[in-house]
C-alpha cells in the first residue's frame, strides 16, 4: 500500500480537508432545518408575547389619558412654575414632559405606532422579500424535510422562481441547500450526486459575488465546497479545505451567534487534530497553507455551540465528549457521554452516534473506574 493508498484507507486527512463525510454535511443540513423550524416557533412565541405586551401597554395608555383628561383643568391649568405637592402621583410624568404638555402629547409619549412594524422584521430575508417569495420559501422548507422525491420538488420550485429573479441572494442560498439535499439523496448514482453538489456550490458562489456579507451564503458555499471534496483529489481536497475554513470563518464573523456555525469550525479543527505527524506533513508539502489545529481549539468550538444552541445537540455533545477523552480528561468525556446519550434520538445520524456513545461509555467508564 503507498502512501496515498494509506491516507485514503485512514479517511483522517481526506477528511480533515473538507469531504462530506469529515463535515457530517448532510446532519448539518438536517439540522439546520430542524433548527430553523424550532427558530421559527421561538420566534412566533416571541411575537405574540410581544403583541400582548403592546395591548396591556395601550391600555395603560388609555388609563394615563384618563387620568389626566380629569387633572387636565384642576391641574395643568396653573402656571408652569407652580410647585408640586409631595403627594402628586404625577411627579414623574411631569418630569419627563414640560409644563405645557397636552394629553396629545402624552399618547405620543408612549406612541408605539412607529415602531410596531419593528417587530414583523425579526428576520432580514423577510425584510427584502415579497410576500408570494416567503410562501415558496415555506413550501419548500417543509418538502425538504422530507424523501427524495419532495426534496426534488422542492429544488424543481426553486428554479423555477429562478428565472424571475436569478439576483435575490436568499433564493440562491436555498438553491445552494436543496441541490445539496438532493445529491446527499443519490446514493445509487455517482454522477447525478455529483451535479447537484457542484450546481449547490456555482449558486452559493453566485449568491456570495452578489453579497458577501451574508452569513448564510459563506455557510452554504463552505458546505458545498466541503462536499465536492468527495469526487476530487488529495491536492484538491487540501485547497478545499482552505477555502471551507476560510468561509466558516467568515460567515462566524457576520453571524457570531449561529450554533451550527461554531459546530461546523469544531469538526474542521478536530480533524485537523486528528491528523497523524505524516499525514500533516505530507499535507503541508502538498499546501503550504495547510492550516493547523488542536483539540483544545475544536473543543472552544463545540462549548460555544452547546451554549448557542436552542436544543440539545447529540452529536455535539459527542464530539466534546471526545475533545475531552483526546485531552485524556475522562471525567468530562464521561459526563458529556452521558449527556450526549441523554438527547433523544431524531435524525438518521443520531443512531450511529448512539452507537458510538454506548461503546465509548462501556470502554472509558471502565478505565475510570
């Protein structure tokens, strides 16, 4: 076996590098669609407490106006350097309004008119976006939750809004997501799942040189890149590689906050840690730029995007579990095993992730012991 034999047999470099296997490309997607529609759910929450808050704060208005239609001629009548009693429950309303204030005045004091179409832009894609586009985007989140067959209607969708508008960023970033969808569905056919990756990764391209401060663009190019890793060569997988780390970082720039964003960084780094003496520097001779990383930095990583996270991450939790038995601390492993085995199993992936925990637990809880 040569050396290339070797590091294709150990998977550890072709997948440091970017490969879709190494990304777990097809659960994050999964994922982030989970995530998105648990987003979602938090948002409509947030919205109509919101809605009740703006109802009790009118009528607290309406009471104010009130109140002060009657103090209107016993009080506001007198002179503005007319002293206040100690006992004038409107002490502080008068102090945020000058003595020749109306009850006009007061309601645009607490006016919210301006600012209740404030809470409809939760979301800046749904700021630039038409009505008829948003019902396409809900339509096809949800047939991409589902076989293949619908995850193909949902891309056939997508282009066919295409034609209308082969300019608006957020269609081509879904384009980008459904194309990969359907090619992670192609498991029979090399060459169909091979143009969809790469038509996933010209439309994040496409949607990245329209603006290159969308989050959501660096990530699904990244994604994508890390995906053609799959049907390329070492030398190419290696410059994939670059290219994924560098668009990660990017989009974690603009969007510091999205869990699966630190997620995807931390499995980059733990690869890269994973690498063998041999495998790196046979890396480094191939790329000069090939980047380096320890368990300690994918570890940073993977806490960040727990904490981030809305719900419970198995896999997430496995991988610190791991950075933690790498760093020979197997206290930690060992609870975040056993947190990792608590999250319910909901994706395919979870299960040989389940499969992995069990058998970690068995052999560590026994050395620790």
């Amino acid at each position: 076996m040569n050396l290339a034999e070797f590091l294709r047999y150990r998977g550890l470099l072709t997948a440091a590098v970017g490969a879709g296997v190494m990304l777990g490309a097809a659960g994050i997607f999964l994922y982030h669609q989970l995530y998105a529609e648990r987003r979602r759910m938090m948002l409509q929450r947030e919205l109509a407490r919101l809605d009740i808050t703006v109802t009790e704060m009118r009528s607290e208005l309406d009471s104010l106006r009130k109140m002060n239609c009657c103090k209107h001629n016993s009080s506001w009548k007198k002179k503005a350097s007319s002293t206040l009693s100690d006992g004038d429950t409107d002490l502080d309303m008068h102090s945020a309004l000058d003595a020749h204030s109306t009850v006009d005045d007061l309601e645009e004091f607490f006016d919210f008119s301006d600012d209740e179409d404030l809470l409809l832009k939760y979301d800046q894609e749904k700021e630039d976006t038409s009505p008829e586009l948003l019902e396409v985007y809900e339509k096809v989140d949800s047939l991409l939750k589902g076989d293949s067959e619908e995850r193909k209607s949902a891309l056939e969708l997508l282009q066919e809004h295409y034609e209308q508008c082969p300019d608006n960023v957020g269609l081509l970033c879904r384009l980008a997501k459904a194309c990969h969808s359907v090619g992670t569905c192609e498991t029979e056919d090399a060459k169909r799942r091979r143009e969809h990756i790469l038509q996933g990764c010209a439309y994040a391209q496409k949607a990245l040189e329209l603006n290159d401060s969308n989050s959501e663009a660096h990530k699904w190019y990244a994604i994508t890149v890390g995906s053609r890793g799959e049907f390329t060569g070492i030398r190419e997988k290696i410059s994939d590689g670059n290219i994924f780390k560098q668009h990660v970082d990017k989009a974690l720039a603009i969007s510091p906050n999205d869990s699966a964003l630190h997620h995807l960084s931390g499995r980059f780094k733990y690869e890269v840690a994973s690498l063998s003496w041999i495998e790196r520097t046979v890396a480094k001779k191939m790329n000069t730029d090939f980047p380096s990383a320890t368990y300690e930095e994918a570890l940073e990583d993977f806490l960040k995007a727990e904490e981030l996270n809305p719900v419970p991450w198995k896999e997430n939790r496995l991988l610190i579990a791991k950075c933690y038995i790498s760093q020979d601390d197997l206290s930690n492993a060992i609870k975040w095993l056993h947190q990792a085995a608590d999250v319910p199993v909901t994706l395919p992936e979870d299960e040989a992730a389940q499969q992995e925990i069990h058998s970690l637990l068995a052999k560590y809880t026994t050395e620790a012991l």
